[in-house]
C-alpha cells in the first residue's frame, strides 16, 4: 500500500543559509541528475578514471521511473558502462554529459536483455540513467569501469549465463530449511551476492511476534526467508534519514511488491494474500544515504492493524459507529471553527449539510506546520483532498457537496511533533 505524498521541495528551506546541499541533491548534467547518487558512495570515490577497479551499484527501479548513477571523469579515459537485471527485467540506460546532452544510448548491447556501451569520455561529471523498456520496476545492478576491469555483462554474441532457479530446499538440496548467510536461490541473490537470513530455516513460528534486523545498504542490500506454509505478511524497512526502498522477490527472482514512502521516508509491504511456501528476498536500497542503518522487518500481516492504518493515514473513512474516534461537529450552517494539535496521526470530524452548495476548508499554522485535508462523504467515498494552497504549506480545498453527512481529516504531511492547526469551515449556498 503506497502513501502518496508531496515531493521534499523543503530541502531548500533545510539548506537555507549558505549550507551545502548533498551530493546526491546538487545540479549535475543540467538538472538531470538531480537525485541520483555517486556510484562510488561519494564524489571522491566516483572518479573512474583513478579508481583501483569497477564502480556498482545496487539500482531499484520503480515503476516508470529511472535510476540515476553519477561518476566522474578527471581525464580523457574509455569507460565501460554496463547494466543487469537481477529476475525479471530489460533495462536500458542513457548516458549524459555535464551540459545535459545524450552521449549514447544502449538496450540490449550487454547480451541476455542486459545494456552496455564502451566510449571515450572527457573530463566532467556524468550521469547514466537506467530505466526498463516496458517501464515495470526491475531490480538490477549498474557498472562503470575502465575497459582492463572485469565486465559485468557477457556481451553481444557471448552465451547467457546459466543460474540455478532453486527449488526452495535447503542449502544443500536435503530440503530441510535454509542455512543463515546461505546464497538465495535464483537470479535476484545470484552473482556471488551473499544475502544474510532473518532465520535459520523457515519463519513461520516466529511471524506473529515478528523478526527484525539492521544494516545499512552498504553491508547488507538483501535480506532472506523462507516459509513452510502459506502466510500473509507485512514487511518495513525504517529510517527516514536513509529514505530506504524495499522490493520483495520470489526464489526464482520474480519481482512480487515494492514500495517506497509508506510512512514518511519508511517504507511499508503489505501482503494481505497468503505467500506459497518457498524462499523469498528483500531487495534494500536507500535513496538518501545508503551509509546509514536500516530497520528491516517481516511480521504476519494483521487485517486489522492494517485497516486502522488507512484511517490514521487518511486513506480510508472511518465508520460513525464509535469503534474509531470521530469528533461531531454538528451542522454547518455558515462558519466553524475548530483548533487541534495535528501530528502524523489524523484528526477526524464530521459535520452535516442540510442543502447542497459550496464548502471551503481550510488549515492554517502560519508556516508552524504542513497540514494535509482530506475529504470524504459518508458512504466513505473520497471527495477531494489539499496539500500546499498558495504559496505556503496551509491547505485549503473546495468541494460542491449535496445535503448529507461529510467526514473530514488533517493530519501532518509528516510525524514531526503536532502543530497547533486551525481548521475554518464555511459553506456557500447557491444565489436566488
């Protein structure tokens, strides 16, 4: 379950002040790099023409969207760029220079449906930008190197290479469970990319109270499990300042889920449908900093913990019967007015409209805060929400709305501490 939210415009508000932004903020290729992140971790260790060997990255890709990988070139060097899926994929990259223009272009050069292109590269700051070629979320792995460093892809004309596909037995075939820092079975953990166990063996006794572990994407980019029977599970990854991604992959490398800003920068799974029993792997990256810990968890999925969510997160109308807390704000006639301390929870109330016509409501903090109003009719359809009006952080929306009951919710764009909130109702009835 995806929690949309606005994109981080407030990082200029953050680095206000003569601060530096961060590497992976700052303006290369003429804008179109912005969000990537140095292959090397830091600028300093993105130089390809002085590095000691290949530079790579573990790359998510998410639905429709590219991922963007920034190196540097300090010397006329021919560089080799390569990209792979990991499962299910075809990726393809493009290749700019420091001023924004395409240097090249490459879908299928690498063999088996992976991209590469070997070219002459004068010094500057480039960006290769890795997408798919049917715009499905694909996890892969992109490498930059000088043509003596190992290549990662076989190449036009070269065999594919063969994977054992696993058949959810144990590490030495005898079936009976997965040993803990074990290979995974199948193309996603493949490639000599050691993915670390929540468990030895299945996991299945342990789900109802959950099983965690923390590394950054540095140490550890997958983590593993393995089910004996069929469960429904919700699985996090937690640590807004590392902005983690999760992916989920099946034994075989068949993507399943991802998500990214469930809560927040945290990210959330959830599987409302059993999982067949099998191997599984989590695919970890971090879009921030992948230097820092990262709170990984698999937890027998809850129904309703899950249906509480969507009414904490404004995804979802509550029902009026008392089982969730609604404030009744009675008619409104004209004009209301309503105070509260608005956290990452949301605030709900209700209010009714004896004639149709025209309502306005609106937060303000005075720039305190980041509200966010959503509103819905009482049959729990969504009607319009607001994030932003203007030129500050209040929202404001407008609806025409008939006779009924409506129900309403603020809640903070994110879980910073509550800000006092000042909500104003007004309705509007038509001229005679």
């Amino acid at each position: 379950m995806t929690r949309h939210f606005k994109l981080r415009a407030a990082l200029a508000v953050l680095f206000a002040g003569g601060a530096a932004l961060p590497a992976f903020a700052q303006d290369f290729c003429s804008g179109l790099g912005q969000g990537g992140q140095w292959i090397g971790g830091t600028q300093e260790a993105s130089d390809i023409s002085t590095s000691g060997d290949y530079l790579e990255q573990m790359a998510l890709v998410l639905m429709n969207s590219d991922y963007v990988a920034i190196f540097d070139v300090t010397e006329p060097t021919e560089v080799r760029m390569e990209a792979q899926a990991r499962g299910a994929g075809d990726p393809l990259f493009d290749l700019y220079a420091p001023n924004g223009d395409i240097v090249l272009s490459d879908d299928d050069s690498g063999g088996d449906s992976a991209s590469r292109a070997e070219t002459m590269l004068e010094p500057g700051t480039y960006c290769l930008a890795m997408s798919t070629y049917d715009g499905a979320p694909m996890t892969g792995y992109v490498r930059v190197g000088r043509l003596e460093h190992e290549a990662l892809t076989p190449g036009l004309g070269a065999m594919p290479v063969e994977l054992d596909g696993g058949n959810g037995s144990g590490g030495d075939g005898s079936g009976g469970g997965i040993t803990a820092g074990a290979q995974m079975p199948g193309e996603i953990c493949e490639f000599d990319r050691v993915v670390n166990f929540f468990s030895d063996g299945a996991i299945d006794s342990q789900l109802a109270t959950g099983l965690s572990a923390t590394a950054s994407v540095n140490d550890i980019a997958y983590w593993g499990f393995y089910l004996d029977s069929p469960q429904a599970l919700t699985i996090t990854a937690v640590n807004e300042s590392a902005d983690p991604v999760i992916a989920l992959y099946d034994g075989m490398g068949n993507w399943l889920a991802e998500n990214d800003d469930w809560d927040g920068l945290n990210s959330q799974i959830d599987l409302s449908y059993p999982l067949d029993p099998g191997p599984y792997c989590i695919a970890v990256t971090a879009l921030s900093d992948p230097s820092l810990p990262i709170t990984v968890s698999v937890v027998g999925f809850d129904p309703m913990a899950e249906q509480v969510a969507m009414f904490d997160y404004a995804e979802a109308a509550p029902p009026l019967d008392g089982s969730y807390p609604v404030t009744d704000l009675g008619a409104l006639d004209t004009r209301l007015r309503q105070d509260v301390q608005n956290g990452g929870i949301a605030n709900w109330f209700s209010f009714d409209v004896n004639e149709g016509g025209l309502i306005l409501i609106e937060a303000v903090t005075n720039g305190l805060g980041d509200p966010v109003l959503v509103l819905f009719d009482d049959f729990g359809r969504q009607v319009t929400m607001n994030d932003d009006y203007g030129d500050s952080y209040d929202s404001l929306l407008a609806a025409r709305v008939l006779p009924g009951k409506y129900l309403v919710a603020v809640r903070q764009y994110d879980d910073s501490a509550p800000v006092m909130t000042r909500l104003l109702f007004e309705r509007y009835v038509p001229a005679r």
